[in-house]
C-alpha cells in the first residue's frame, strides 16, 4: 500500500523505524503548540517545495480528519495570515538555510494580530525540518514513484509488519487507507461520509470561470497524455475537490501551496560575499545548544530527535564500510559531514580530504541530488549507485541523508531563534 511505502524502506532498520514513527506520532498527533490541523497545513506546504505528491497527498487526507477547513486545500491565498507568514522561512529552511537570521525570527514573533509565539515557531521549524528531511527520503527510496515494471515501487522490501505510516503503535495499521497517490482515493475510512460531503460542498459551490478552468485542465492533460501538470501550471486551486461519490482527487498542483516556486537550492561554495559565513559546529552545536533550546520550548521533542540521530549513527555499516576499507564509524562521519558541508557547516576537526577518498562520484552525486534538490531524483539513480550493495544497505544511506538534513535545518532556524532571543 502507498502509505506503507517508507515504513517498508525503514523497515530494513527496525530499531531506527521505531524511533521515527515516536518522533513523528509526536509531532503530528500528541499534545503541542500547533492546532492538529495545523501541523498538517505545515506538513504539505513542506512536502510541496519539493513537489512531494506522495506526502502532500497523505497529509491533505490527515489535515480533513483533523478537522481542516476544506477552503485552506485551495492553497496559500486561503489559509490565515498567520499561517501563510510561514511561507518565507519554509522556503529558506527547504532550499538555502544559511539565509535565515534573527530577523525572520522577529519578524513571525512581533506583536501583531498574526504574530506566532516561540512554542509554536520552535514546533513549526521542526515540522517543516522534518517533512523537508522526509521528501528526500520520499525520493531518495523511491516511494513517490508509480507502482510499475521497471519502477522502484515494484521492489519487493521486508516489510516490518502493518505499522503504519502515520500511527507510532505497533499493530495499529491502517490498511483501509493504503491508497494510491494521484488517483481518486475514498475517504470513508477516514472520517463520516456525510460529514466530509457537507465540509467539501463549499469548494462546489459553482463561481465565475470554473467551468472554463475545468475545460482548460482537461484539454491540457489530454495534450500530455496523462502527463503530470507543470508546477508553474496556472491551473491552481483545484486541490482537492470532491465528486458526488464521496471520494476526493489528490493535489493536481502544487504551485499553491508555495511562495517563489521558483527558489531552489544553490552551492553554499558560491554564494555571495555578503551572505552568511561558514557555520562552525563549535560555535554552535545541537548537543550543547539546539538540544537544550528545542526542548525547553516544546517538551519532550529535544529528547527524540536527539534518539533519531544517535540510532542513526549507531546503525550496523559495517558490510559498507568493509566495500571502501575503512571503519564503520569514519565511512558513516564522511557521509554526515559532506552533507553538513554542502549547507555550510563544517567541522573543525575533520579533514574534508577523506570525503573524496571514501565517496566514490556516483554516490556523491546520488548523495548532493537526494539532499539538495531531490525532486530531480531519477528512477535509474537508485539502482545505479553502488550496484553492489544491498538494498537495505543504499536505504541505510537515505536514513544518513534524512537525519543529517534535518539536524542541518535545525541548527540553522534555531542558531537565528537563539540569536533573536539573546
């Protein structure tokens, strides 16, 4: 089922699966800053920066069971100010997180009919770090391809039971909602039929132009053949709408969910002089500072996000790290900090020359493309690297990947909270 796409991934790694299905039920479903709507809006305008059906789709599902106005689906232009002042910091954290400063931070938290309080901010970046991290890992393992011959949907991997994507409790799977992205999908095990059909009557309220709209997008999906929308197509607005049997079609466009399509990821090695300088982990690091800071303005979620990278690095590397002669540890800190690099972190400690030693080209540029812009990742790409390594091995890499990003957008968003606070 497409729900179960990245718990069958993590699956190869039971112990780190664990504890990200904890850190997200947490983030997504327990007590916090955010209204549970909320985190779902933030959830798919994260995922939509990297034009992430499979994630976008799945929280427009969640944001409806949680109670989300159905008139926010439509996109940025019909959500709150509050929330769409979101939208500048999503894009930074996504594509360049050395930008962000003290002043995007204040500039969220002035006081303000619209203003967002620290707790809620320090929730809101980790959401965002998250969903961000996640879509990497989304492409990176495949899950947002179609299921098919030659696709990487129709690998078969060990599948760590019926957990389910979106619950932490073992045995509590969903499997009336394993659905298929960008297809119609039924909403009746989600929530009240009646009840969704009431909420979804306002977007069918007919107005001026939606006829020609409808006209227009059928005419420009008959020319593709099928082919998915461009995500500059203006035919925005019409996600999701729901037909006289109750079901709901995915997002068709993802365009109105974000700000500046446009902006995208850019080598830290050539930014301009007078943007930000090398971040020195010594300055500023999560064990002596991002994790006392994220735990004291939203509880408990230091200590889990803090798990999430121990078990990472502490997962078996050795048949990997045998390949390329050298300790697990050393192969396992030259992916980490190459990815750290390529966001302008670095270490003083560690010498930059052991990256090319121990990454061979393909993997670096399957590493650079799942990390920075993993949108472009490729069907082929997954298969291609390091064809002699396992399957659970290549998804080891995408953890390293996923966890590496996330810490890097964290240090950045709460380096500027810290630095706004003080």
């Amino acid at each position: 089922g497409r729900l179960e796409a990245v718990t069958q991934q993590m699956g190869y790694h039971p112990q780190y699966l664990d504890s990200f299905l904890k850190t997200q039920h947490y983030l997504l479903h327990m007590d916090g800053p955010l209204p549970f709507d909320c985190r779902h809006y933030i959830a798919i305008m994260a995922a939509a920066r990297h034009q992430c059906r499979y994630l976008v789709n799945l929280h427009m599902l969640q944001f409806l069971r949680a109670g989300g106005d159905p008139q926010w689906l439509r996109g940025l232009d019909f959500i709150p100010p509050k929330l769409r002042n979101l939208s500048e910091i999503n894009k930074i954290l996504a594509h360049r997180p050395w930008l962000i400063t003290k002043e995007h931070i204040e500039k969220l938290l002035k006081i303000s009919e619209w203003s967002w309080s620290l707790a809620e901010l320090v929730h809101a970046v980790v959401l965002l770090a998250h969903c961000h991290a996640l879509a990497s890992f989304v492409f990176g393992c495949g899950c947002e391809q179609d299921e098919g011959p030659g696709g990487r949907g129709s690998l078969k991997p060990l599948s760590p039971g019926n957990q389910c994507f979106c619950e932490a409790t073992t045995g509590n799977g969903c499997s009336q909602e394993l659905l298929h992205i960008n297809r119609k999908r039924s909403l009746d095990s989600c929530m009240e039929l009646d009840s969704l059909r009431e909420r979804m009557q306002r977007i069918h309220v007919e107005t001026e132009g939606r006829e020609e709209t409808r006209l227009l997008q059928q005419d420009r999906e008959g020319e593709g053949q099928g082919a998915e929308l461009s995500i500059t197509d203006p035919s925005v607005g019409l996600s999701p709408l729901a037909d006289t049997d109750g079901e709901v079609t995915g997002a068709t466009n993802l365009a109105c969910y974000m700000q500046d399509p446009d902006f995208g990821y850019q080598d830290f090695a050539r930014r301009d002089e007078d943007q930000t300088q090398v971040f020195r982990v010594q300055d500023y690091s999560w064990e002596d500072h991002g994790f006392s800071l994220v735990n004291r303005l939203y509880s408990d979620i230091g200590h889990l996000l803090d798990e999430k990278f121990r078990m990472v690095d502490g997962l078996q590397s050795s048949a990997m790290a045998k390949r390329q002669g050298c300790e697990p540890s050393v192969f396992k800190r030259g992916i980490w900090n190459y990815i750290h690099c390529m966001f302008g972190i670095r270490y003083d400690d560690y010498d930059y020359a052991e990256v090319n030693q121990l990454l061979e080209r393909m993997l670096k540029v399957y590493i650079k493309t799942v990390t920075c812009y993993p949108e472009k990742t490729n069907p082929e790409m997954f298969d291609r690297f390091w064809k002699q390594f396992k399957h659970s091995e290549k998804v080891h890499v995408n953890l390293l990947i996923l966890e590496a990003r996330m810490q890097a957008e964290l240090l950045y968003a709460l380096q500027a909270i810290t630095q706004y606070m003080i």
